[in-house]
C-alpha cells in the first residue's frame, strides 16, 4: 500500500495514512480514462442545435417562373436549399447525445484517474476538512498553505454547503463530494484536494 502525508487546514503535516493499491495503486489505463472523458462531456451537451428545413422556412409557396422558355435553371421554390434564405439541408436537428459506458469501464476509469493523481504527485489529503462559516478569506489561506497555485478539485465525503460556497468564487477551483465525483473532474482539477474521511468513501466503493 502507498503511503501518503496527511495535512492539517494549516498545511502542517499531522500524520499519514495507506491508499488502497487497488484503488490508488494500479497502473493507469490511458485509453479508459479518454473514453470517460468523452462520455462526460457528450453527455453534458444539451443538444438544442436546430436549423429550418425548406418545408419550415416561411414563403416559397409557389413557382417562382415557368419550367421551360425562360433560359434560367428550373426552380420549383425560392425557399430551396440553393437559394439565399432558404432551408439548410441535412442540417442538425434536436436530439440527445448521451450514452452510457460499461460499468466495468467507469470503474477501471475512475481507479485509473485517482492512481494517476498519486503518481503525479497531486493528491493532497486533509485530516478534516470543515468550515464553520462562509468565507472565502480562509479556504483561500488554505490553498496558500498548501501550496496549491492553480487549478484545484476538492473533494468532502459528503455535501458541505459551507465548503462549497467558500471557494465557489476562487477561479480555477472545484469543490464535490465523493457521491459526485467524475473522471473529467479528477484529470481536469490540477491539483486533488481530498479529507481522509472521503478516502475511506473512495476505497470502500471502488475497493
């Protein structure tokens, strides 16, 4: 099992803890991890895209001159597709993009995003991780003491309102918890923030 430091708020170190190997210790699979990241986002498409054919375009009702003596090309509607304001052809139409992947895929993903983090070095536990008001100020010294610069997800074992409203207006940082939390998230975050409580959620899920 590996072994990692555990920080106080203060970014004092307090103690350490053991990542479950087959959660946190096996060899990132690439392929899995892309193939999660491209059904979250497919299914965070609203899919709303519509254009009008030529039956919806208003006008065209009649011929716009006679088939033949006219030396011009036949037409049948000014609404056709060639025709300037006319309908869009094949154009897309509402519909759904989501899908879903193997179970067995979505875990191999998720175990490959969290060993990947460890090996990275970009996952930071937390002894606790509590507000007991919302502010900003402090969850923004946090991140300070923790040597966290950029990009940033935090993770509670479950939904803190505190937590999540104190760094809603930090840019760059994300807070979920464990019942929420997604592939895209992890690789995406940067630096993975987590308490040692939500550790044992992860582990005892995806063990």
């Amino acid at each position: 099992m590996a072994t990692v430091k555990v920080f106080d708020m203060s970014g004092n170190e307090v103690s350490s803890t053991e990542l479950a190997d087959s959660v946190f210790g096996i060899e990132p699979n690439q392929a899995v991890m892309h193939m999660a990241v491209v059904n979250y986002l497919a299914n965070q498409r609203q899919g709303t895209q519509s254009t009008l054919t030529r039956t919806e375009v208003s006008g065209g009702g009649r011929k716009p001159w006679r088939q033949k003596g006219t030396g011009n090309a036949r037409q049948g509607s000014i609404r056709a597709p060639q025709w300037r304001h006319g309908g869009v052809a094949l154009g897309p139409k509402p519909r759904s993009y989501r899908y879903t992947l193997n179970k067995k895929v979505r875990r191999l993903a998720m175990k490959s995003a969290l060993s990947a983090k460890v090996q990275e070095g970009n996952l930071i536990v937390l002894d606790t991780l509590t507000m007991d008001e919302f502010k900003t100020k402090k969850m923004t010294a946090m991140l300070k003491a923790l040597n966290v610069e950029k990009k940033a997800l935090i993770v509670t074992a479950d939904a803190d309102v505190k937590v999540y409203k104190s760094a809603a207006n930090i840019p760059g940082v994300k807070t979920t918890h464990v019942g929420t939390l997604n592939v895209y998230d992890i690789l995406n975050g940067g630096k993975f923030i987590v308490a040692k409580n939500a550790i044992a959620k992860i582990e005892e899920v995806y063990a």
